[in-house]
C-alpha cells in the first residue's frame, strides 16, 4: 500500500478529484497549505503598500492506494494538476505500513 500525497494549485482540485473518482478511487484528502518552490512568491500591493508574498496558497491531497493502483493514480494527478506553468506542484509517494476502518475494524487494502 502506498500513500500518494500532492500538492497542487486550487484551480485544479475539482479536476483531480473527477479523475480519482473516475479510476475507481473511492476517497481522498484536501488540505489547505501554503509553501514555495521554484515559484518564488510574487508582489502585491495592499492600500499602497508594496510588499513581498513569499508563501503561496496551494492544495495538498492524500490518497492511500494500493500497489497496484498507483500508477494510475499519478498518472492522473499529473494529468489533471498540470497547467504547463511554473508552480504545478509536487507528487510524493510513501510506503503505507497500515490502515485502519474505525467503523468496521478492517485492516490493510480492504480498509482502503
């Protein structure tokens, strides 16, 4: 089992989560961050004040896939995150030691 987080742009959570869904994924996690990379941040100007926003908004998902799924998986995050734009984010993947179903008691993939 694995767990497939990304970070992406807001603009394309919707998109994600449509092609997740679409392969068979049955749930995922969106949490707001904020972070910097090769994007750097930008100016803004708030009441006439210039001023430096180095820490931009973005989306991180998390998905706990198994194996086999993880392919697909990335395929369509980078599929649908992609923009062509600096600042497309990230794909990380991390080995999944368990899961847990609260309600049931399941264990492993059939928890996932």
């Amino acid at each position: 089992m694995k767990m497939v987080s990304a970070v992406i742009k807001h603009v394309k959570l919707d998109d994600v989560r449509k092609g997740l869904t679409e392969i068979g994924v049955q749930g995922m996690t969106a949490i707001e961050v904020k972070g910097f990379g090769r994007q750097k941040g930008h100016m803004e100007v708030y009441r006439g004040v210039e001023y430096e926003v180095v820490f931009l908004p973005k989306v991180k998902i998390e998905v706990a896939v198994t194996d086999e799924k993880l392919d697909d998986v990335m395929n369509v995050i980078q599929e649908k995150a992609k923009t062509g734009e600096i600042g497309d984010g990230k794909i990380f993947v991390y080995d999944l030691q368990d899961v847990i179903r609260i309600r049931t008691g399941k264990r492993g993939e059939e928890a996932i």
